[in-house]
C-alpha cells in the first residue's frame, strides 16, 4: 500500500563503496562516512533507513543478543495472489533478505539491564505485520513475562500485510493483548518509532508504549498523506506525520538520536526494572461499569 513511497531513501547496503546522496540536504557522501555514523547524515543529522541487524548491534550490549524464533516462516492460507503470488513474494522477500519474516526477535541486555528486543526490517515485504510478525512478538512478551523483564519494539513497517488479509489485522489485536498482560505485571514495554511506521502497526502495539520514542523525521502514522488529503479536501500542516510534529502535539514521548538511544534505553530500562517490587504486583481488579455501583479501586491489594 505504502510502497513506492518509501523507495527513495534507501541505503544501497548492497553496493557500500559508492557515493550516495542525502535524500534531505543532498549532500554527497562516501557510503562508508555515512556507514561509520550508524547511517546517520554527518551534515544534516538525516537518519537513513537500516537493517534489522544493524538496528540490533545500535541497540544492545555487543553479544549479548541471542535470536528466537528465526525459523519461523509464513503459509498461505488464502493462497492470495495479486500481480504476483504471496508465495513468490515471500520467496523473493527471503532471497533479498535471507529472513523469513519481517521482524528478528531476542534476548539481549541493555548496559546489564535484561530485555526482549523485537526489530522490524522494512526490506521484507515493506515490514508488513503479518501471522508469523504477529507471533513472534507475542512470544517476546511472553519471555519478558517470565523473565521479568521488559520488552522494546523497533518499528519500521507500512502497516498490515495485506497478503494474509483478515490473519494480519487479527495480530493488531493479539499483540496489544500480549502487552496488556505484560502491562499489568508491571513491567516496561518501550516503543521506538521509525521511518516509516504506519497502518496497521501505529494503530496497535506501536503506539501502545509505556515510553514512546522515535527516531528525527520519521514518518509516522496511520494512513498516508495523500489518502487523507483526498478525504478531507485540505492541504495538511508542513511536517504532517513526522515525528517533530507528533512530539509536539502530544502523540510520542521523546525524539532521540540513532546514536542516544543505547544510552536513553538504558537509563530507562534501569529506571522501570531495577526495583523489584514492582514486578509480580496482582493485576488489577475490573473496573466496573457505570451501570453497576460501588466503583471499587484499582490495586487494592497491592
Ligand atoms: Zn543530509
């Protein structure tokens, strides 16, 4: 759906001595210059798309990320074709990616802080949240449960898979259910937004954080510009959708630089787990409706 948008900003990891062009200032720049600053523009601060595992190794202590569930591989069930078939795409997906889903999860530490990671790769299939997506972060959140840990998500994706249709939008739900459980033993889910995060995934777990961050100029939202200049018959504000303009209308937390966020999570990690009582706190009882009385407090036990 997002598709062609998103091309041209692309670095050519498959090409890393050539020159490439800062999509922002237009600078000219030697790849490796821009490699060497974890692929971030040294003149304009522009943070250009990367992979999953570089997204890893700019997040964790080095070798403490030990990968689960890289087997796991989507059927199809629709047997759904459209210019291609699913299956054709999801071949040519691994062939480009040598994944077999869009996002890589694991356990790793953060500075000695113990946590679940989860990564999306926007190389895969735009990072479409597909059945297998879906899964693997549940399953995520069901270690940092045991563990009593937290849980960080990198996005990079254009939303649903369409290609799995109905079993897509059910991991809208499924995964903000996961989260919700981990929510109420009390342990840290930290959202880090980046370009893009759009559809089906900022209108689900993305945007679920107990922290929401996300990276300079990254395009956030649910649906694109142009769908909804069409519906509203308007021009939209300069910076509509980046992240500069949701921080300050309220919808993330922080904007943090590629080469903070190690540190940033960190701090926060050590901030919300390091004091153990606040883990295995009973989760709190039902609210009760307004047609029933004696509203009773949340947390009564604790
Ligand atoms: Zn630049």
């Amino acid at each position: 759906m997002f598709g062609n948008l998103f091309k041209k900003d692309e670095v050519k990891h498959e090409t890393p001595n050539q020159w490439i062009k800062c999509p922002k200032c237009n600078s000219l720049m030697y790849y490796k210059e821009v490699e060497a600053q974890q692929n971030v523009c040294p003149k304009c601060n522009h943070h250009f798309r990367i992979n999953a595992e570089k997204r890893i190794a700019s997040i964790v202590d080095e070798g403490s990320f030990v990968e689960h569930d890289s087997t796991l591989a989507p059927v199809d069930p629709l047997k759904f074709s459209d210019k291609k078939s699913y299956k054709k795409r999801l071949e040519e997906a691994k062939a480009k990616t040598g994944k077999t889903s869009s996002v890589m999860s694991g356990s790793c530490t953060v500075e000695g802080t113990p946590v679940e990671l989860v990564v999306f790769d926007f190389a895969f299939m735009g990072g479409s949240l597909g059945s297998v997506e879906g899964e693997k972060i549940v399953r995520a959140v069901d270690r940092a449960i045991e563990k009593e840990c937290g849980v960080i998500i990198v996005s990079a994706s254009g939303g649903a898979r369409m290609q799995e249709s109905t079993y897509s939008l059910l991991q809208m739900s499924k995964t903000s259910a996961a989260l919700n459980r981990l929510h109420h033993k009390g342990l840290p889910f930290i959202s880090i937004l980046t370009d893009p995060t759009m559809g089906g995934v900022s209108a689900s777990f993305a945007m679920l954080g107990d922290i929401i961050m996300a990276e300079p100029g990254a395009l956030i939202g649910f649906a694109g510009q142009r769908v909804i200049k069409q519906t509203v018959g308007v021009d939209l504000p300069e910076g509509f959708q980046r992240s500069e303009f949701l921080l300050e209308h309220g919808l993330i937390d922080m904007i943090v630089n590629r080469g903070d966020m190690h540190h940033t999570l960190a701090d926060l990690l050590a901030l919300f787990t390091k004091d153990a009582s606040v883990v295995n706190r009973p989760v709190p009882k039902r609210r009760k409706t307004d047609f029933e009385s004696d509203v009773e407090p949340l947390n009564e036990d604790a």
